[in-house]
C-alpha cells in the first residue's frame, strides 16, 4: 500500500488563503487512508508550514469516499514494547495538540469513512462538516481490545457529553462494531454542517470564511476566546455521569464478562474527561496505552482483524474462474429460513426469486412476508418474488437453493426434481451438517440465523465442485454482501463442528452433576457473547440433538450422544448420571482442549488448510469475540494447543494469512 500524504493546496477567498489540506494514500477507496509512520512525516512538515505561513483558515478532508481510518493495523501487530506504544501514542498527541493550537479556524471536511485516529483528527479541528452521504464513522477500538488514545476519549465526551462518548467509544463496538451514518452523527453532535455531497467540499471552504469573517459558537469553542481551549468545556451534560457510567459498565459486563480490559479503561477515560485538563487527559491515555496495545486480547484482536478483513475478502482457495452470471434464483422450502434467503436475494441481487414448497399456506405466508419486507426498501422488488407447489417455476433458474428439513433422503428427491426442469442450474443447499455430495447438490451455502445479520456464509466445496461453480457462489456471496469462507464437505463444516464439539463437552459436565448456572459460567468468562443455556434455545434443542446425532454418525468416538441434550430436547430437566462434578475452572479448560483437538482433526482432514479459516468461521458464524482471535489464537497464547496438538495451531497449520 502506498504512503499516506498530507498534501497542501492554496486556495484563495475573500478572508485569504485557505489551507487545504488532502490526506490521500494514492489508491482508491477499497484502500483505506491510514495514519503510519510515514503519514505522521508527511503531517509534521504540513504543521510546520502552516504554523509559519499566513494562513486564513485550513480545510482538511480525503480523497474521494474516505476521510481517514486511523492507525495503521499492520503496524500496530509488530508493536516491539510498552515504551514503543506509550512514544506512538504520545506522537500523535503532539501531532494533533499542534493542529488544536492553529492560530485560526480548522475545519475537518468529513466527505468519507472517519474511524478512529481519522475521527480524533477531525476532533482536533474547531468545526466539522459532513456529507450527508457517508456511512462510517465511530471508533472501533475498543473491539479490538485497545482504546481511541490520541485525544478521542478526552475531546468526544466534552463534545457531546459522557453518555453519547460511552455510546460511540465503548458501547458501539461491542454490538458488532456498529458504526454510524452522518446523519446519525450529526445528530450526536459530531458535527457542526451536515452538507450534501455535491457541493461538499465548496460549503465546507465557505464555512472556513465564515468562521474566519464572524465567530461562530462550534462544537470545539467560541473562536473570540481562544484561551479556553484546554479546558474542559460547558455545553456537555455531566450532572448524570456517576448514573451513566454504571449503566455503561453493567451492559460492558454483560458483554465481556472482564474478558478484556479495554471497555473498562475507556469508560476511566471518558469519567476523567469531566475534571483533567487536556494535557492529563492526553497523559492518561498514553499510560493506557502503554498497558493495553501488548496485552494477549489486543494481540488476538489485531490477528482477528487481519483474519476477517482480508483473507476472508479473497481467499487463497478461490479459484481464478469466471463466475456464472446470475438471472433468476430458485429456493425450495417456505420456512423460516427459507424465507430469509429468499428476502436477502430479492434485496441484494434484485433478479426474479421463485419459491417451492408442498403447502400453499406456508408458501403463501412467506411470499407475503418477503413482498412485505423488500417493498420498504423499493416498490418494485415486490413484483420480484413469486412460487406455487410444483417445479416447473425452475426452469430457467440459474442456481436453486434447497432450504428444507434436514433429512438426507428429502434433499435428494428435491435435487432430482429440480434436476428434471433446470438442468443446467448450479445447486446449493443450505444445509447445516449433511454431506453436500451425497445429496446431490453441486456446492453448499450454509447461511445463519438470523439471516440479516449474520455475515457468515460456509461456501461447502466436495471433490465434484467445478471451479465455475465455486467461483460463482463466491461471487453470489458477495453480492449480498455477506463473508464467505471456502470450507470441506464434512459433516458439521466448521462452525457446526466446532460448536457441537464444545456443547458436548458442556454437556458432560451437567451428566457430570455441575449446574446450568456454572456451565454458563465457565463460557461467559472467556467472553462469549451468549450463554450456553440461552444460545441452546435459540437455536433449539431439537436441532442441537439433531446436529449431534449427524456428528456421532460420523465420529461417534469424539461425539458420544448426551443424554442430558436428549432430555433438553424433550423438554426435561437434565439429569446427573455420574459423581464428576468439576470446578468451572476446569469445565473451561475441558471445553477449550476439546476444541484444539476438534480444529486439529479439521485440519488433518482437510476441511480447512488454515486455522485463520476456523476463526473467520467463528468470529462471523457464531460471534466469537475479536479478543479470543476467533479461537485458535488464544488457545495458542495459553499453551493449550501445545499441549493438546503438540505445537501451536498457527504452526500446525502453516498459518498465512
């Protein structure tokens, strides 16, 4: 990736020249501006001609669609020590502490995705505009277990209060990251102008003339008394922060349990916010710093990151073939899933969707929620979708996707039919644990529930998948805008495998005589998102049964039957069968030896050729944390795959991601 620039241009207004400023890399927006070594040269020789030079004002904005989006992550992944991360984050102070004194007004012209060390540059400016068209803005730091440390924690709570600062620097990204649309942004107080995007960049400068011709109250500072800008300011609510800071911390214990250390010091940061001046608040954010950035959390973190934003974006198995363009899609089924789908392909791929199932209730009610549904986004998808109890509304389908009861024998007779009327289709199943080959279709896509927010989808590949045909579910993955990972035609695949493996060592214990309450216990403190017991009945017990059933057919030795599940299944309270109660120290350990073996049986197998694969598969298919690494970077940073595997699994597996 090329080198981030800051480049100067003139521009001259009636108030005088204006600085503007274009932090750009050379590439295009799918290469995010960040802030490295190298940007943090270009932009110490910009301060200095701005400082020097007879500036009226400055303007600073990005190449087209991005602002900026922080800090570089590859740098930050070969971090040598504390002392190196307390200097990073103490540089970007005395970059950012130099463009707050500016003796005139600063601008931040926000015209694209601004995160992190982006958004505390726009901080550091006195105003900020925004183009009512951008989409991603927020910090996502803490999910990556470390904290927004040049200014962010100090500068945004004096914005827009403790409460919203709790919101957008901690909270936001332990809900999947959620970033926020301009408007919302605005609406938080972020920003000073929300301008459309088509004189974006002109209003942005007139504002500049504006400031410069009639202080104007901002977001920063009243620009007639500069000897306050130091001091905490008077237009943030702090009167309820001991109230807000609680309800903070409790929902951050709810989603982390104390697995990572970041949310926690963050919400230290924004309290201190209220009472340090900006020089100590910058002090202690670079001691925060100095603790977080080596941490094992942010480690795996940074790993996790590297995992889900690159190679799931193009992985080494995706064959160089052109994909099949896609006209008409066909889904049997009318359940809920198959509705799902369904809604998903009318929205993303906006192409004719026919549906098939045997009752016309059912058919009925889904085509009426799905017409519902789409016809909120654009009228016209409505007219999309269509279906009825026969086959002959496949004919012509490019693919057809089944989405019916999980029974090896039903998916066959599905797939000869359809077989008859589209012979020339590529067929997928959505299947959860079924061999793909055996039932006949041609490549599986196994989606999540619930369908619209999961974004993981298992590309299922057996020896009889073209490179057509891979190559054309990828492309249809991406489409709709979902993460694909390409894995074996195992049984189980990855996430179920994975999981089911660990549910049945969870289920040992309760046969063991521990309780429901220290089996939660034992998963929440590594930080799982869910509790065992809940995430059992959001799935349902009888498809947990089911899934292990297929499991034990085919490793009956590491998938013995539970009869505590069967008893789930059927409603009933688990029952002890054997005196083996465990502490949940040891209930933890148990579960995470049995997934280092389960993954290295994967990798024997060929299921995956990389560990980074599974935690992809995790992280995007059942939400396992960023600061686990998925899964396998922790079980390498505590010892466990050495112990289980013999080595770690990164090596195991000739891990290159």
């Amino acid at each position: 990736m090329a080198d981030t620039v800051f480049h100067l241009n003139r521009v001259d207004s009636p108030v005088g020249p204006i600085a503007l400023v274009t932090v750009d890399n050379g590439e295009d927006h799918r290469k995010p501006t960040t802030l490295g070594s190298s940007a943090f040269a270009s932009a110490v020789s910009l301060i200095d001609q701005l400082e020097t030079g007879d500036w009226a004002a400055m303007v600073v904005t990005g190449k087209p669609f991005v602002f900026c989006v922080g800090a570089d992550i590859d740098e930050f992944t070969k971090m040598p020590s504390a002392e190196a991360a307390l200097a990073g984050t103490r540089a970007g102070h005395d970059l950012f502490g130099r463009i707050r004194a500016l003796p005139f007004p600063t601008v931040a012209a926000i015209n694209g995705a601004a995160l992190g060390g982006g958004l505390e540059l726009a901080l550091h400016c006195d105003a900020r505009t925004l183009a009512s068209n951008v989409r991603h803005i927020g910090f996502p730091e803490v999910a990556l277990s470390i904290i927004p440390a040049w200014g962010g924690t100090q500068l945004a709570p004096r914005l827009i209060g403790p409460e919203a600062a709790a919101k957008l620097i901690v909270l936001n990204p332990l809900r999947q990251n959620k970033l926020l649309t301009a408007p919302e942004a605005f609406e938080l107080g972020l920003a000073d102008r929300l301008l459309e995007p088509v004189e974006f960049l002109d209003e942005s400068l007139q504002f500049a003339v504006d400031l410069v011709r009639k202080p104007v109250q901002t977001g920063q500072t009243d620009r007639s008394d500069r000897s306050d800008r130091s001091d905490r300011s008077d237009w943030s609510d702090w009167s309820d922060l001991e109230t807000v800071l609680r309800k903070a911390r409790s929902r951050v214990e709810d989603a982390v349990h104390g697995a990572t250390r970041a949310p926690y010091v963050a919400l230290d940061l924004i309290e201190g916010a209220r009472d340090w001046s900006i020089e100590e608040g910058y002090a202690a954010e670079e001691a925060a710093m100095a603790e977080l950035m080596l941490s094992p959390q942010a480690q795996a973190s940074a790993y996790a990151f590297t995992v889900v934003e690159r190679r799931s974006k193009k992985p080494p198995a995706l064959p160089d073939a052109k994909p099949r363009r896609v006209q008409k899609v066909g889904i049997v089924g009318a359940g809920l899933m198959a509705t799902q789908i369904a809604t998903l392909f009318v929205k993303r791929l906006e192409v004719p969707v026919v549906m098939r199932d045997i009752e016309q209730s059912r058919l009925d009610d889904a085509l009426k929620t799905i017409r519902e549904d789409v016809a909120e986004r654009k009228p016209f998808l409505a007219t999309l979708v269509d279906g009825g109890t026969g086959w002959e509304q496949f004919a012509g389908c490019d693919i057809v996707l089944e989405a019916v009861f999980e029974e090896l024998d039903v998916k066959r007779e599905v797939f000869a039919a359809v077989r008859e009327v589209a012979p020339d289709a590529i067929l997928m199943t959505n299947t959860s644990s079924l061999s793909v080959e055996e039932m006949g279709a041609d490549v599986g896509m196994h989606f999540f529930n619930p369908v619209a927010v999961m974004p993981l989808v298992e590309i299922v590949r057996h020896l009889g998948t073209t490179d057509e045909v891979l190559a054309t579910t990828w492309d249809v993955v991406k489409k709709l805008k979902k993460r694909g990972v390409i894995v074996g035609d195992s049984p189980g695949f990855v996430v179920n495998r994975v999981l089911t493996r660990v549910s049945r060592s969870l289920m040992d214990a309760l046969e063991g005589g521990n309780t429901s309450d220290e089996i939660d216990e034992a998963m929440l403190g590594l930080g799982m998102p869910m509790a065992p017991s809940v995430l059992i009945q959001m799935v349902g017990p009888r498809v947990a049964l089911h899934v292990l059933e297929t499991m034990h057919a085919a490793f009956p030795d590491r998938f013995p039957l539970s009869p505590a599940l069967e008893a789930i299944a059927n409603g009933e309270e688990p029952k002890a069968i054997a005196d083996n109660r465990r502490s949940v120290e040891e209930i933890r350990t148990a579960v995470l030896e049995a997934a280092a073996d389960e993954i290295r049986h994967m990798l024997d197998e060929d299921v995956v050729g990389d560990p980074a694969d599974v935690d992809a598969c995790l992280i995007l298919g059942a939400g396992y944390p960023f600061f686990l690494g998925g899964i396998t970077k922790h079980l390498d940073q505590t010892g466990i795959s050495e112990r289980v595997v013999g080595s770690k699994l990164a090596t195991y597996g000739m891990m290159t991601v």
